[in-house]
C-alpha cells in the first residue's frame, strides 16, 4: 500500500493504495493527456460509491476491460 496526498476540490486528502494501481493511473493519465490528479478528480465527481479509494480501484479495472482485449489465441 502506497499513500499520496492529492488535492481535490481544493481539499487536500491522502489516498492509500496499491502500487499497482497507482502505476495503472500514472499510465491512464499519460494516455489521457492529463495529470493523476486530474484524472482522480474526474474519477470523484462521477463515483458512485462514498470510498474514493475503491472507486478508483473499479475505474482502474473496467478501463483496462474496454481497451485492453488481447485473448489468449
């Protein structure tokens, strides 16, 4: 488990997870033209769920399901 702190809505809050989504979201920005922050706060106004940390965890894994559809042939 990996902590930044992140400013959103001009709060500053601290995230706390695994290195690997932080890795996935480092990526997804880059690809999106934007900043990790940028992309959480965009991620925050459209969550569903009250936990920030499980609705980027949810973000992370449906936008790699819908880009990512190498199979196994």
């Amino acid at each position: 488990m990996q902590k930044r702190s992140i400013t959103l809505a001009g709060h500053k809050t601290s995230l706390a997870l695994e290195e690997a989504f932080w890795q996935a979201l480092d990526q997804i920005a880059a690809q999106s033209g934007c900043t990790v922050p940028a992309l959480i706060s965009r991620i925050d106004a459209g969550r569903k769920t009250k936990n920030l940390s499980s609705a980027i965890r949810v973000f992370v894994l449906a936008y790699f399901r819908t880009t990512n559809n190498n199979d196994c042939s």
